[in-house]
C-alpha cells in the first residue's frame, strides 16, 4: 500500500508539473516519458494524439507487443479505454501468447508480414494515431550481429521514416545497454559505449534519431 500511494503521488506531480500548453494531439520534440498504470505501463497521456477526425477512439500500433513490456504497455493503455490496437510480433516462440491473453486488441500482425508490407508501401497508416515501437532482439548474448543489425537499427529505421512521413507520434524503446558500463545515465553521446552488439544497435539507432529531429514534425 506503502508502494502504491508512492507511485500515486509521483504521478501527481508528474501531473501537474507539465509543461505549459503541453496537451494531447500536441506535436512534442522527443519525449518519452512512461508513468505506471495498475498492473501494466502506460505512456504519459500527454504522449497519446486525439483521434482521428470522425472517430472517437485512438488507434495505436504496438510493435513487440507479445513481449513483457509490449504487452504491459497495451494493458495500460487498455486501462485507459484504448482498445483499438494493432499488435505486430513474431510469434515463432509460440509461449509468448500467454502475454497477450486478457489483453484487449482489434488486430495482430506477423512481423514479417508487417515489414514486407512497409518497404512495399503496402500498409495503410490510414486512422493510425501513433505508433509504440518495442519490437527488438533484447538477447545481449546474440553473437549474429548482421541479424542484431538488420532487426533492430534497419527496421526501426524504416518505420520511424514511415512514422514521420505521415505525421504519426513515434515512441520507441532504447536501452541501458547504450550506456555500457558508465555510471553516468544522460542522454550524451560522451555518456554512451555500448559493450555488445544489441547495445550498438540501439545506441547507432539513438544516433540515427537525434541527427533527424530538427526536420521532425511529429513527437518522437
């Protein structure tokens, strides 16, 4: 209980320490900000666009959304009346549907098929109101490094450039392991030094973004 008012109140002020102006549907330069919502994580709402004009409910994509964060994430936006959501994941490890049960979606979607369908042009953002980007290879043991490379910096690239070109808000999970072994946490590129392969990943895709944002409408 002791817990749970803890978060409470740091949600609060949270809350009420937002910037000015600051409201939903409101195009933001990268934030990324997550609160914690009852058993799952939910994004800040002010994060979360207004729907699209003639629908009153918020459409979002999940990528990763079978894996713990994915699914937890779609947990707290379902309990914030979000249930329109298009799950995209690779299910070949069949056990990870347990974390999808009692989730409340209106699609899934193999990776693969989701890829294909982006360097083709034939996936529709069409009512998609912002995108939540958590698909990755996490395995710090993973010595394939032109997989490692190919699923977490090319893809995320191409649908990050997909994401700006229709204006849609795109948040995206990077990770400690930029940080290698610093004991400085700050987003600086003199703070990052990745030790593995997944870590190089996610800091060359860090990278990536910050050397686009000036030419960035949307909130990433």
């Amino acid at each position: 209980d002791h817990m749970r008012d803890s978060k409470r109140r740091s949600n609060e002020r949270r809350s009420t320490n937002a910037p000015p102006g600051h409201q939903l549907g409101q195009a933001r330069p990268r934030v990324g900000a997550q609160g914690v919502l009852g058993r799952g994580f939910a994004p800040d709402d002010r994060l979360l666009p207004d729907a699209h004009e003639g629908r009153d409910a918020v459409k979002i994509a999940v990528t990763g959304g079978a894996g713990f964060i994915g699914s937890n994430l779609i947990r707290g936006l379902n309990e914030m009346g979000i249930t329109d959501i298009i799950v995209v994941d690779n299910l070949k490890r069949s056990e990870k549907f347990v974390n999808l049960v009692g989730c409340k979606i209106s699609d899934y979607m193999d990776k693969k098929e989701f890829r294909a369908a982006l360097e083709t042009d034939k996936f529709s953002f069409s009512g998609i109101d912002a995108i939540f980007h958590q698909g990755a290879c996490s395995d710090t043991m993973e010595t394939d490094g032109q997989y490692m490379m190919d699923n977490n910096y090319a893809y995320s690239k191409i649908l990050l450039e997909k994401a700006v070109k229709n204006k849609l808000p795109f948040i995206y999970a990077s990770s400690a392991a930029v940080y290698g072994r610093n004991t400085i946490f700050k987003e600086h590129q003199e703070h990052e030094a990745p030790i593995n392969i997944y870590g190089y990943s996610k800091y060359l895709f860090d990278q990536y973004v910050r050397g686009m944002l000036d030419q960035v409408e949307s909130t990433v």
